[in-house]
C-alpha cells in the first residue's frame, strides 16, 4: 500500500469583542476526475473562514502560521465501509509558515499581491508490515499574482497559484509527503461581511491543472474545488466540510489580537468517508499584520 497524505489548513477570522464560536458550512468540494493515490495539491476544505477579507490592505505585509494534527485509525473504501488492514494507524503533524504582501499597484480597480506558503509535515503510517514515518516539505503554494478588491463589505479576489512537488520522495515508498506533480491553479473568492444578521458570507473556487508525475508517468485529472461558507458568532457552533469524498464535523473558536491580527482553534471529524481514512484533525491559526 502505498499512502500520499498532504494535511495543511489556512484560514482565519479577526473578530472583534471576546472569544467566540462560529458556525461555518463548506459544499461542494470535488474533483473532476481521479488523482494520484487520491490526493490533491490544493489543500481543499481549508478555506473556511474570512477568504476574501483576511488579506493585506495596501502596502502592507502579512504574516500567517498555520498547524495541524490529522490522526485516523481507520481507512474507508468506497461504499465508506471501513477496509480491515490490521494495525492500520495514520497520524500528520503540520506546520505551514505563510507571507502575503499586497504591493499596493492598482489593477484594474483592485491591487496586485503576492503570497507564498511551505508546509512542513511530520507523517507516521502503521501497517502490518511495520510502522513508516517521514518528515519533509509538503506541497508549496507561490502566487505571484493576486488582485484583491475591497468595497465597503464587499471583498473579493482573484489569483494564479502555482504548486510544486512534495520534497523527498521516493518511488515505491510506503509513504511519500504530498503529490509529486507540479500545478497550477487559478482561483477566485468573495467574502461578504454584513455584521448583522450574519457575521459573513463567502465563497471560493479553485481549479487545479495538474501536470504529470514524471516519476510514475501517472498524470493526474484535474481538480475543480468549491467552498462556501456562512459565518456567525455564537456559544455553539459545528462545521461542514467537504474535501473530496470527506465530510467534516466540528467546532472553532476565534480570539481577536487587538487590530493587528487573531488565531483560531479548530477540530474536525471525519464523516461519509470513501477511499480515504477516517480521522480526526486540530487546527492553530495564526494571522498578524507586520505594518502596525
């Protein structure tokens, strides 16, 4: 069995006032045609908060940090009915360091940015014929280009990402980090933030162009990824994601840092699974702005 996993998450909301839960739903998460091992480049279903908005204003540069743990005791197939592999553990341990930075050059009545992010993963796998671990850098986002647009509680964006192939990998491995193709992606996002009835409103859409593994010549179909969320603070809260064939449960809980940024805590269990292990993951995330 050979098991390419790439855990990694992005999001954030800056809220005002004390800690609070907030209900999100993400839909519609899919891919157009089969990838390598299952896997994606993109790490879909993390954008679940604030996508268009949590972003720098002109010239301004942002920091974010993002970390995840991932740990599944069980692999699923197809009809979702768990596959009996003996000792099966799989546990991920994630961190991703990102910079954006908005350059301020207007473009067609929004401003060109720039962001790039390297995720740095842990990864353990336990099957019965021994336990495999592996550290190494993931599937690195650069986004040369980005334009962000923001109209009073309007915020969108549009960009091209570009993916590289995880480090260190090795063909016929039990366990590699990441896919091992490059990829680009354009994408677009809005965010709407009435603080009203409803905290905000966004949605996102991504397209992965996948190019071939030149390893194993597989050439992997390409990904079109959609996300929605709805956003309101309050004491209780769940969370809906859908990362291809993943349907995710759970709760987060946001703590603003003054005007200047804010961190999230997240948790997430796996449900409706097919092909893909079932599990549990906890989010940190992180956002500061480095132009006080």
């Amino acid at each position: 069995m050979i098991l390419n996993t790439a855990k990694s998450t992005t999001n954030y909301r800056c809220g005002r006032g004390a800690t609070a839960l907030t209900a999100i739903l993400l839909l519609f998460g899919f891919e157009a045609s089969a990838t390598e091992n299952g896997g994606s480049v993109w790490p879909a279903g993390a954008e679940s908060v604030a996508m268009a908005s949590a972003v720098p204003r002109a010239g301004q540069t942002w920091f974010y940090w993002y970390t995840t743990f991932y740990f599944a005791n069980e692999l699923d197939d197809s009809h979702g009915t768990a596959v009996s592999i003996s000792d099966f553990k799989l546990r991920v341990f994630a961190n991703a360091p990102k910079v954006a930075h908005n350059w301020g050059v207007p473009f067609l009545g929004g401003q060109i940015g720039s962001w790039a992010s390297v995720p740095f993963l842990y990864e353990q796998l336990h099957l019965p014929s021994g336990r495999f671990t592996k550290f190494g850098i993931g599937n690195c986002n650069f986004v040369p280009f980005t334009v962000y647009y923001h109209r009073g509680i309007y915020h969108w964006f549009y960009e091209l990402q570009f993916e590289t192939p995880g480090a260190g990998y090795l063909r016929g491995a039990s366990l590699n980090i990441g896919q091992h193709n490059m990829a680009m992606t354009p994408g677009a996002a809005i965010t709407i933030s009435p603080r009203r009835i409803i905290s905000e409103v966004g949605v996102r859409a991504d397209y992965v162009i996948n190019n071939p593994d030149h390893a194993t010549h597989y050439h992997s179909g390409n990904e079109f990824l959609t996300e929605f969320d709805a956003r309101k603070e309050l004491f209780h809260g769940r969370s809906l994601g859908n990362r291809g064939r993943v349907l995710d449960l759970g709760v987060q809980a946001t703590l603003p840092i003054g005007k200047l940024g804010g961190m999230a805590f997240k948790w997430e269990r796996d449900t409706l699974v097919q092909n893909k292990p079932r599990g549990n993951t906890l989010w940190f995330q992180f956002v500061i702005s480095l132009h006080h």
